[in-house]
C-alpha cells in the first residue's frame, strides 16, 4: 500500500515517453485464446491489469512469459475455459474472456463481474450478443455458463460498448456464417482488437466504422502485434502540460486517437505544438473555461472526465462537465474539493468554479482516472499533497511517479504509513 508526496508548483518540462495502451492489451490477449497457437505482443505495458489478464490465462491453461514490455503467450494448452470469481472482481476487463472461450470450446464459465462504486456497469449487452449468436446463457452461483456452438446473426446495440463489441467481436470469428455488429463501439482500442483478429486470419470489414461484418473462419492462427499507445495517459501527461507545463513534449501521443482533447486544450488557450506522434504543450498565461460532455469515441472520453475537472479549476471563469456515459463517476470530486477546488455536482453535472488556487492535502484516490486527477491538482496546488492508495493508478499507468520526475516534478512513492514531516 504506497501513497505518493507531491511538492507542488514546480514547472513541468521536457520529454515522456507513452506506454502502450492498457485498453488495447487486455482484449488482445484475450483473443489469443481463440486459437491454440503461440503470439508476441510488443509494447506490452507492465501494469496490474496486465498481470492479473496473465494470471487468469494461466488459470484456462495459457503460458505467458512477460519481460521489458514483450510478451509471448502460448495457447495450445489451454483446457480450462473458466473464469474464476477472484480474477473477475479485481478486474472487470477479465470478462473478455467469455468471448473467445466461448468460441474456441463451444462452453465456458466466466464469473459475472461485481458491482463498481461508479454506480450500475451491467453486462447485459455482452450477454444478448452472445444469445444473438446462438450460445445457450445460464447464471449458476455467481458464473456465466455459455454452452452451444456459435452461429453468426445480427447484433444491435441500443448502448455503445467498449466490452460488448469486443466480447461479440472476439466470439464471431469462428461462428459459423455471417454476423453483422451494428452501433459498435469504435474506439481505437476496438479498431486495434480486429486489426489483430485480421492478423490471425479472421475476416472483419468495416473496421473504424460502427458496423462491423464478420465471416466466421474455421481456422485461425498464431500472429505479432505492436500495441498502440495509451491515448488516455498520452491526454493525461497532455493536461498536466497544460497546467504546470514549459515546453512538455509528449512522444507516443497520437494525434488521430485524440482529437476531442486537442481541439478543447486549444479552445481553452493552450498552444499545441504538433508533429509526426509527438505534442509539445505548455501552460498559456491565462486558461480559458471550456464546458465539456463525454461521449462514445470519437467524442470526449468519460477516461479523461476526472482529470479535466481537475484542469478547469485553474481555469478564469465557470465551466460545466458532464459525464453521459458513467453517471456516478465524481468520486475525485469531495478528495478534490479537500485541495480547496471549488466544484458543484448535480447528477452526472459537475460546475467548476476558477480560478482557484490549490492547497497541498491529503487526499484519497478511489479509482485510475480519479487518482490522475488528484495527482494534477497536486502538481499546481501550494505545498505539500499525499495521495493515498496509489495501487488505482498502477493499474493503469506504468510508473506514473518516475515519468513524472522525469519532467521535473516534486513526486515520490513512499509506504502508506511514512509521516511527511511537516516545515
Ligand atoms: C471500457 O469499459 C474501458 N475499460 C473503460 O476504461 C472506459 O471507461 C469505458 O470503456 C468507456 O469508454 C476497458 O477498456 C478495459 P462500456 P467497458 O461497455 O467496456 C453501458 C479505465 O479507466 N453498458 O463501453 O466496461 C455501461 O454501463 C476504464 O481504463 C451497458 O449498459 O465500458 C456504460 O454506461 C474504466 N451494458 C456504457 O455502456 C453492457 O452490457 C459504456 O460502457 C455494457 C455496457
């Protein structure tokens, strides 16, 4: 249990290099398990979420060997299509499983994932693709039993959804005959998902729109793959250059994956100075408010919602941000309000009053992208910050602490229980 110390109002400046994304790893080796064979991913972030996605593949049988960002993971083992209850509550992304077991064995087992405290996150439209296509869905003590060989069909979603496209994605490429995917999600990581599936031979058109035809294959195979990099820590590092930077550049931040954020960081004054996969930003001497609502990509990402609250409290004037797609997802609200940030929540709407200057607090973090709000308020308040069970962030951003030292801020990771000497 580490928390980290934050000194803060020291200016940010210089290079960081992007991880690849976490949101496009994790359904990735998931689909390995589609076929028995042996892949290579590159640019594999060291994160929590990608070892607890290794140990769950070890559980169904897989050998995964992970070292410097390179992972190679063998499938022809594979003989257990289950997902226990203890993977599955750590990590709701483990319910990527039930898609390609669900094809490769014609039966599964896959825990239902537990509640979130961002209120409802049900699984209903995985659940009717996989019907859709024919699988036989019973609920038995807490697990999703899949039975039946798949066969292709048509699939709505009323919702967009990240997971469910994914999951009926990953379980149509070795359906028997056509399936049509309408109202997709098409977030780059999905877009990344189905070039890799292509890769290993399945057949998708469509790819980057949302609707997606597959024609289930019979075979399948082994294949490489780069992992893109993280747009959402890319948009992190990107506002926190925007609040406390000199000349940041952030290498690996790719400009097609992120264009909701450039185009409100320029609305709200920042200077972006843009080339082949590389941003340079910096603080502008007055920010402008910038009211923002996310939206299912290519709009803005509810992933960003908390660290842009956080931006627009130095911001000269009012802005409104609403949350669309996660109701309940404020948590950083009352921990940011303890860094005296002046925000006002009614509903999915929070209004944020600025500009306000910071004062360094303890503050808890509650969840990934809430923490990464925490950690940039800190960065701008004055004096010092602790920022309690950091673990949230580690599931998602590969040593966020030493990248951002890197850039000249006062950060360090220390046990939960060191005392901060005071003056
Ligand atoms: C993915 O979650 C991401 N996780 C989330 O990032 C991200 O917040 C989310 O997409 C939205 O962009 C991963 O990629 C591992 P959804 P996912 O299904 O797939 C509703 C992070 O911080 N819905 O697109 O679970 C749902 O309640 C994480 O990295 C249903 O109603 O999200 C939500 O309102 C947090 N029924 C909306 O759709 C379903 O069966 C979008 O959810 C499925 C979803």
């Amino acid at each position: 249990m580490d928390k980290f110390i934050i000194e803060g109002r020291y200016a940010l400046s210089g290079e960081v290099s992007i991880s690849g994304a976490k949101n496009a790893v994790l359904p990735i080796m998931a689909a390995s398990l589609l076929w028995p064979d042996r892949y290579v991913l590159h640019n594999v972030p060291c994160l929590h979420d990608t070892l607890t996605m290794a140990r769950l593949m070890e559980i169904i049988g897989a050998r995964v060997v992970f070292e410097h960002n390179r992972m190679e993971i063998d499938t022809t083992t594979c003989n257990n299509p289950e997902a226990p209850y203890e993977m599955v509550k750590t990590m709701r992304a483990s319910f990527y499983v039930l898609g390609p077991l669900a094809g490769r064995f014609g039966r599964c087992r896959v825990s239902l994932p537990g509640g979130c405290n961002w209120g409802p996150r049900p699984v209903d439209l995985h659940l009717m693709a996989m019907k859709t296509l024919g699988a036989d869905i019973t609920l038995d003590g807490g697990y999703i039993i899949a039975k039946g060989r798949l066969k292709g069909g048509a699939i709505n979603f009323d919702t967009s959804s990240v997971g469910a496209t994914g999951n009926a994605l990953m379980a149509a490429v070795l359906a028997e005959g056509e399936t049509v995917l309408t109202n997709a999600a098409r977030e780059p990581e999905i877009t990344g998902l189905a070039r890799f599936l292509q890769k290993m031979g399945a057949r998708i058109d469509g790819i980057g729109t949302t609707t997606l035809h597959v024609t289930g294959q019979k075979e399948l195979h082994g294949t490489e793959e780069e992992i893109i990099p993280d747009r959402i820590e890319a948009a992190t590092f990107l506002i926190a250059g925007a609040m406390a930077g000199d000349k940041v550049k952030i290498n690996g931040a790719r400009e097609d994956h992120l264009t909701a954020l450039l185009g409100n960081l320029e609305a709200a004054g920042v200077v972006l100075k843009r080339s082949d996969e590389v941003i340079e930003v910096s603080r502008p001497s007055t920010l402008q408010p910038v009211d923002m609502t996310t939206a299912p990509y290519p709009g803005y990402p509810t992933d960003l919602q908390a660290q842009w609250i956080a931006f627009m409290t130095q911001a000269e004037g009012s802005s409104v941000v609403r949350d669309e797609i996660y109701l309940d997802r404020f948590a950083h609200v009352p921990e940011l309000a303890r860094l005296g940030a002046r925000i006002r929540l009614e509903g999915n709407t929070a209004t944020v009053e600025g500009p306000t200057e910071l004062i360094g607090a303890p503050v808890m973090s509650t969840d990934i992208r809430a923490s990464a709000s925490l950690v940039l308020a800190a960065l701008v308040a004055r004096g010092t910050s602790e920022i309690s069970r950091v673990y949230h962030l580690d599931r998602g951003y590969e040593t966020i602490e030493k990248k951002f030292a890197g850039l000249g801020a006062r950060i360090e990771r220390v046990a939960e229980d060191y005392l901060v000497q005071k003056g």
